[in-house]
C-alpha cells in the first residue's frame, strides 16, 4: 500500500513523536504536490515583456540547437503537445541536417534559423528549449528573456559561472522564467524528501551521500561521427562561439565536445547536475554553498580504445565534496569507469532517508537508535511522477502560464551552479573554494581571493 501521506501520530499529543508527526502531515498538506517554495525571481509576478498567456492559450515553441538532446525535447514535446496545448513551431541550429532531423520529428514544415536571435526576433514564439553546447547556454538564455520568451535551458545552466550570475540577474530584471533541464527536479520523490526534512522528522541535517556511475571501456562520450558533418553542413565559426582558442572545423570536437574543457565541464557539467539539483532540492531550503573541494583524474585513459578519436580533457573519475552554511555535507560521486553507485541517502541527527537512486519511486525513513523511541521508520513508495523529460517539460509550460516558478527554477539552479563552478576550478586548480554569497566572491582557505574561471582563463577555455 502506498504511503505517501505520512500517517497521523501514535501515543499522546504531548510527546515529541506526536509533534513530528503532526508536523508532518500538516506540511504534506501545505506543500505543493509539485513545487518546492523556495524565495525566487519573480514569482507570480506578471512579466515585464512577451505576451500574457491565459490557461487555455496555446504555447508557441521554438528550440534553439536541435542535436541530440535538443531532438529529444522535440520528440518528447511532441508526444504531449495536444496535452499541453503547445505548438512547435520553430528550430535554430548551426547545422543543416541538424534541423533536416529535427523538421523530420515534428512532421511539418516549421521556421528555421541558423542564428538564434533571428527566431527570438518573432513575437508569435512564447518560450524557446535551449539544448545547445554549453557555451552557448548563457548568449541564448539572456537574449531570448530580454526578448519577452520563457527559457527551459539544458543542463548545466551555464559554462562558466559569471554566466550564471548573468542569466539570475536578468531573470530579475525581466520576469520571465528559467527552468533548467535536470528532470528529477520534477519527480515525486524529491518534494517527498523536501517535506519530510522541513518537518523535523529526521532531525538537522547532517550529510548527504549520491553518485552518477558509468562504465564505458571505449570512452565515454565516444559518440559516432556521421558522414554529413562538414564545414558546407554547418556554421562552424559561430559553433565555436565564445571559446578563446578557435580551431578550424573538427567533427571529433562536434560530436564528442563534451570530452573537452573549452565547450564542457565534463562528468561535472554533464552526469553530476542530475543529482546536485534533485538533492539540494530535496533540503527544502537550497543553500549556497560556503565551501567546495574537488578532486578527480583520468588514469585509465580510456579513449586509446576508441580508434581515431583524441585524449580527453576532462576527468573519468571525479568526486565533489560540498559544505552548506547550515552545517549539511553533501558527498558526490561520478565515474566513466567503474559503475557500481554509492550509497544514495540524505542523513539528519535523528533519522536516515534512503533516497533509493536514480528512477527509484520510493524512500524509506530509518530512525537513529538513539531516537528509536521518538522516530518511527517509515517506507513512502508509489512517489510518482518518477524522473521524465516530459513531467519536467510539462511542469515548465504550466508555470508558463501560472506564472508560478518551475521546479528547477532560477533560484535552485544558480546555487546549483555555483558548486559545479567552484568543484571545477577546485580541480582544475588545486584548491579549496570558499564562497561569499553576498559578495559573489571567492577565495581559497587561507583567504587568497580567486576570480572565476572563465575563458581564455586557462589553456584549455
């Protein structure tokens, strides 16, 4: 039978274990089904430009970089765009084929734009997917608010997090909405964790422990090179874009870029935002982080088992240790090399949450021994929605005409942000980053301060 109700208390109402359960059911009651409330931009505001939609209006989509990941959204919206009343109506890429593939998807013939800001120009398109290279996250984000669209940006929000300061400050300024693509924000489970944790049954948090777990022997990220991508396909120069050294058109870099520091961040950028936004959600309460330490390698240099292809930059074994201002320790793990997942639980004084991993609809509250007699253990399954690129998508379009924030809106994904930032620069330089979120500054443990990495900052930017 499911649980996701956490039942009403057992023994009298002046005990502590009736306090917390009490507490708990009320906060189930309160919190939205879907949305954790957090402080953010712009909530229920009406937006400063762009077009009012009414709850029965249709949304007008456009996408901005229609490769893999951006064909996945178009394939995905299609599959409910009757549900949610939308319209793909646009595609953007640098790539001919690119967009051949994507028009292909949709089924009929839409606009379509090799320069972004020529679609953003249309008034009819409400909200734009961005599903670009990374380094483009940011130039295509920040112009397509100042142009009245609401944004759903793939993950990681940004390369570099002067970017992401960029893109919170102009959601500020203009009140449109951001909501960045890592779908578990959008499962059950999270928000499930979120209440349970801000009601105090498992105590003030403690730590927090998760990993995102591959094993390719060829490399990951080794992805095939297709006949069609040539210099005469596609704008290689704008491709490039803000990367400080510019190479001459390379299909190995096209295909397989998130292998390399200028255009990724690699297990960073790419495996790691799956979990960091999903658990720091799961707090209630995301916080800055006021410390960051990194560490990873690449030792077994996989990629020699991919003829044809270049060494990578980024690592194939990565760990990330983050501390909150609120005392909580998150414990993150990635690896291209060795698949077996740690552990997934989110720890407090009195009682432990097993989270269950990733596609998991269930967690399970174990009481500490020392508060058996205060905490019950408790299994909630059936957490459904599980983690989908269409629950995520659909949440973001239904916050497109609320008004109301997304779930991994501005506010998550900016504090998410700045810990991927801050465990890159800790690995790619050998530090401890300590934050100042009031100042936006950096500096190591012994007080040196640090400005961000960003391009042209190091060789390989």
């Amino acid at each position: 039978m499911s649980k996701e109700q956490i039942p009403s208390q057992v023994g009298g109402d002046d005990s502590r274990r009736g306090f917390i359960k009490k507490a708990s059911t009320a906060a189930a009651v309160v919190a939205s089904s879907n949305i954790v409330k957090t402080p953010v931009y712009g909530q229920n505001q009406a937006p400063s430009t762009g077009r009012v939609i009414g709850a029965n209006e249709r949304v007008n989509v456009g996408y901005i970089g229609v490769g893999g990941q951006g064909q996945a959204h178009v394939r995905s919206m299609k599959g409910h765009k009757g549900e949610s009343n939308l319209a793909q109506v646009a595609v953007c890429d640098v790539s001919k084929s690119r967009m051949d593939q994507a028009e292909g998807i949709i089924g009929e013939k839409v606009a379509r734009y090799t320069d972004h800001r020529k679609l953003l120009e249309d008034k009819d398109i409400d909200a734009v997917c961005i599903a670009t290279v990374d380094h483009w996250h940011t130039p295509c984000s920040v112009d397509a608010m100042n142009s009245g669209k609401d944004v759903y940006v793939e993950k990681p929000m940004t390369r570099y997090l002067h970017e992401a300061w960029e893109i919170q400050d102009t959601c500020k300024r203009t009140g449109r909405l951001v909501q960045v693509g890592s779908q578990g924000c959008s499962a059950r489970k999270y928000h499930k964790a979120a209440e349970i944790i801000q009601s105090g049954m498992i105590g003030p948090l403690v730590m927090g422990t998760t990993s995102y777990m591959r094993n390719n022997p060829k490399g990951e990220w080794n992805y095939t090179i297709q006949d069609w991508a040539t210099p005469d396909d596609m704008d290689w120069k704008r491709w490039m874009g803000s990367v400080d050294k510019k190479i001459p058109f390379n299909a190995d870099h096209y295909f397989r870029w998130r292998k390399y520091y200028p255009y990724c961040a690699g297990l960073l950028g790419d495996l790691l935002p799956h979990l960091l936004h999903p658990y720091m959600l799961a707090t209630g309460s995301p916080e800055y982080p006021a410390r960051v330490v990194s560490l990873g390698n690449k030792a077994l240099r996989t990629d020699k088992n991919t003829p044809g292809t270049y060494e990578r930059d980024v690592d194939e074994n990565v760990q990330v240790i983050i501390e909150f201002p609120s005392g909580f320790n998150l414990v993150l793990a990635s690896s291209t090399v060795n698949e077996y997942n740690m552990t997934e639980t989110i720890r407090g004084h009195h009682g432990t949450l097993l989270m269950g991993g990733l596609g998991s609809v269930k967690i399970e509250l174990r009481p500490e021994r020392r508060f058996a007699d205060e905490v019950d253990p408790e299994v909630f399954d059936e957490l459904l929605p599980g983690e989908a690129i269409s629950h995520h998508e659909k949440n973001w379009i239904e916050c497109i005409r609320t008004r109301k924030q997304p779930n991994c809106g501005i506010d998550l994904a900016v504090k998410v942000q700045t810990v991927i930032s801050l465990a890159e620069m800790s690995d790619r330089l050998n530090i401890m980053c300590v934050y100042d979120e009031k100042n936006r500054k950096i500096t190591t443990g012994d007080g040196k301060e640090v400005k961000p990495i960003t391009y042209g900052s190091l060789d390989l930017s």
